[in-house]
C-alpha cells in the first residue's frame, strides 16, 4: 500500500488542484533555504508522486512567471526556477504566520475590540466583537478597544470561534497527521507528505484566526492544531531534506529562518 495515499486522496478530493499555489508552498517551504531555486525536474518528480502530472506544472510555472511571482534559469537544457523579489516578500511575509512557534502557555493579557471591520488576528466572539492576542495586537484606531485578562469564557462564546468551514478544515488535517503516525517514508515521500501538510496548514493559516488552545469548544478535535502541525512537520523535516539533496538530513542551515521553524 502507498503510505503516503490517504494524503494525496484527501488533497485531490477537495477539487481540481490549484497547482500554482502548490508550487509557491513548496518554494516557501522547501527551496528558498536551500538556495532558492530548483529544478523543473525536481519539481515534477515531486509533484509526479501526488499525482500532479507534468503538463499542469508547466501550465502553473507559465501562470507563475506572467504573474512576476517566479523567474527562469536555463543551463544547458536544464530549466531552474527561483522566486522572484516581488515573491520572496510575499512568501516571507506569510512564512512568519505559517510558522510561528505554538504558544507555551495561555494568553496573558487579551484586546477586546469592539468595531465593523475584523481587525488582524481577530476572534470573532461576537457580532462585531473580537479578541486578539495582546502580544499580536497592532494599532486599531476604528475600533474601541480594552486591555486585560480572560476570567472567563463560556462555551456558547467558544463555540463561535469555529466556523463551520474552519472546523472542517482543521479535522481534514488531523486527519492527514494521523495517517502519518508511525509511518517509515522514504525521502521522497516524506518531502511529498511535508508538502501536502503545509500546503493544507498554509491555507488555515491564511483563511482563518489562529484560536488558542483556551478559546476552543470543548468538541473541538484537535484544540492545538499548531502544536499538533509542529510535531508531524520536525518529524518529517530529517527524512525530507535528504530527497532535497543536502548531507544526511540532520542538519538543515539557518538559512532564512529554517531552524526557527515552529
């Protein structure tokens, strides 16, 4: 049995793949610390074992390169691709929510904002009431604000946090880290299940509030989704790197940020 199928049946049962927004998770993730291009072939070999056939990358990398997110490389008969400066700040400005270490303990100190828009890092209490982590708060002049402690939190108000959607999203992925529990992958499909596990946490991390562990109902499946993503991704991190092609694994370089990771 392929141990890595629940994973690409789960990620091709959500729909026609985007793979152009495939492709950017596997730059942020996976090529701009390691010199911050690749091969078009090592692209497809990877995107090949989660079924992604060779013509809808080309497709994507064409899409990608009239958008200015990629640029092209020839060597010889070789084709790399890199981000380009307008992608790396894109990709670096999202990497510091996609990979921001889980919290060691609860919030301290919360801002209760009262106002018409969702401010950053919102969560949605109320009609046009938010909670947002003091230590994550910036400026909020358009709505009314105040500092303080939680002393308490109901489940009628925790059961708000979690969008239907939301909570769908977070259960496909405790699914996909379960699948992974106790699994000997080669390098390659580590690199591939790494991929498909940020690829899906990228996309909660973008759509959705980050819900501490103490705002969640009680019926919440996984109630720290960021500390549950962190552990499968350290696990999978030494295997994976060595399909990327650097020594054994063990070691990966401090390079834009890789080692502080989660």
């Amino acid at each position: 049995m392929d141990p890595i199928e629940p994973l690409i049946n789960a990620f091709h049962a959500e729909g026609r793949p985007r793979v152009w927004s495939l492709v950017v998770t596997i730059f942020g993730d996976a090529v701009q610390h390691r010199g911050g291009r690749i091969a078009t072939l090592h692209l497809q070999e990877l995107l090949e074992r989660v079924g992604i056939e060779a013509g809808a990358l080309r497709t994507a990398l064409s899409r990608l390169t009239s958008d200015g997110w990629v640029q092209r490389d020839r060597e010889g008969r070789n084709s790399f691709y890199r981000l380009s400066k307008s992608g790396q700040a894109e990709i670096t400005q999202a990497a510091a929510d996609i990979y921001a270490a889980p919290r060691d303990g609860k919030v301290v100190q919360w801002v209760m904002a009262r106002g018409k828009a969702t401010p950053a890092k919102g969560i949605s209490v109320a009609p046009h009431l938010w909670l947002v982590p003091a230590d994550c708060a910036t400026e909020m002049p358009e709505h009314i604000c105040i500092t303080g402690t939680l002393t308490s939190f109901p489940e009628h108000a925790a059961e708000r946090v979690l969008t239907p959607d939301h909570r769908a999203a977070l259960n496909a992925l405790g699914a996909d880290i379960a699948a992974l529990d106790g699994l000997a992958l080669t390098p390659l499909d580590a690199m591939a299940a790494r991929m498909l596990l940020i690829h899906r946490w990228r996309r909660i991390v973008l759509r959705y509030p980050d819900v501490p562990a103490e705002l969640m109902p009680a019926d919440a499946e996984i109630p720290n989704p960021r500390k549950l993503v962190a552990d499968a991704y350290n696990a999978l991190v030494p295997t994976s790197e060595k399909w990327l092609g650097v020594g054994d694994g063990t070691t990966p370089p401090d390079s834009h940020g890789f080692s502080n990771r989660f």
